[in-house]
C-alpha cells in the first residue's frame, strides 16, 4: 500500500521561501504531484515529478528522490494568497489510483 | 469554457434518506472520480471509473454507489448505510488512469453535505 506524510502546518513571511516536505512508502508509484487548495475550494494541480530531481514552475519548484523516499514542494517570493493546504500524492502502480497526503496548511504572515 | 461541475453546493439531508450528488465535466476525458475530504483531512478516494459503463471501489465505498452511464456524467448516491456523511464531496476527471503521463486532475468546485 502507500502512505505519504507531510507536517500539519507551516508558517512563513511574505517574500520568504518555504519547503514543504512529503515523505512516503510505497510499492510503486508513477510520479509525484503536488495540489494546492484553498479554504473551501478545490484542489488544483500545482507540480509533477515523474523523475528524480527538480522540476521549476514560475515561484513554484518540486523535487523527488526515489531513493530516498522523498520530495518536497518549494514556494518562492510567498503572497498572501499562498496562504491554502498543500497536498502531495502519488498514483500507485498497480492499482492506478491517486493517493493523497494529509496535506499541510501554509500560513504566509505579513 | 470546459470544466467540471457540481450540483448542488450545498445539501442537506434528513438521516435515512439517499441524496445524489451530480458531477458533469465537458473535458472529454476518459477518467472520473469521487473524493472525500474531512475537515483538515486530506482527500479519500470514494469510487472511481475509468470508462462508461464501468467503475471501482476506492478505499471507501461503503455506504455509497455511483454510475457511469455517459461519459459526461458520474453520480454519487450517498445512501442511508453510510453511517457519517457529513464532508465536502469532491469529483474529479483526468484524460486517462495516467499510467505513463503527468494525468493532472481536474476538480469540481465541491458539494458540502450535512446530516440534519
């Protein structure tokens, strides 16, 4: 099966840089995505990573190690309006379903 | 402009009943899917499909149903068995299961339940 853990929260000031970390056990899985959600929204897909290493978008970032069971979502020059739930997830191999983390909750102060 | 829909955004529902939520998207895509979120949770899969006329289990399926008789449309009944169903229902659709490409998800806007 597949399991993925992030931190419950972060908090950062604006114009910082902040990581958000993913740590996962799996059996196999195609890629890493990220999805951001505001309060009350819906998710929308941020990043994917289907290989190692670091894939660049505008202020956002994701990397992924497979060895290391790990990736991270990296958020530059923070905005208030980053301020949302963060969620990574991984679709699994055999079964094809996306897993969702728990998701970690970014607060961007002033 | 293409996307995926919901209705209603809010529902309320007498314990013992069953309430359909409606999911249309007009993206052509192959895939759909049912999530619930509870408050500070992340997202768990309810039921997903992969073509009309076909459909799986998630990791939570009990005490709810769905159908894929277009490939437009995917109902959720949420059915008196399901114990606690108060949550934000969210459906999804992608082009395909993604077994090779990025596959983004594309989410509805949401639908609140809440158990009166």
């Amino acid at each position: 099966g597949q399991s993925l853990e992030q931190p419950s929260e972060v908090t950062a000031v604006e114009g910082a840089i902040v990581q958000i970390n993913c740590t996962y056990q799996t059996s196999g899985f195609y890629g890493l995505s990220w999805y951001q959600q505001h309060d009350g929204g819906a998710p929308t897909f941020l990043s994917y990573n289907a290989l190692d290493g670091l894939e660049e978008t505008g202020r956002f970032s994701s990397f992924l190690s497979r060895s290391d069971s790990y990736g991270y979502l990296l958020l530059q020059e923070l905005q208030m309006k980053d301020s949302a739930s963060y969620f990574c997830a991984v679709r699994d191999r055999s079964s094809y379903k996306l897993i969702f983390g728990s998701g970690t909750r970014l607060l961007v102060r002033p | 402009d293409g996307g995926i829909t919901q209705s209603p955004k809010y529902l309320f529902r007498k314990e013992g009943q069953n309430v359909t939520l409606s999911c249309e998207q007009n993206l052509n895509h192959d895939a759909m899917y049912w999530y619930r979120q509870d408050p500070g949770q992340g997202l768990r899969l309810i039921y997903y499909s992969q073509i009309v006329n076909d459909f799986q289990k998630g990791d939570i399926a009990e005490g709810y149903s769905v159908s894929r008789e277009k490939k437009e449309s995917f109902p959720l009944t949420v059915t008196s068995a399901q114990k606690n169903p108060t949550a934000f229902y969210l459906c999804a659709s992608s082009i395909g299961l993604g077994r090779t490409s990025t596959d983004t998800q594309y989410f509805g806007p949401g639908t609140r339940l809440t158990v009166l």
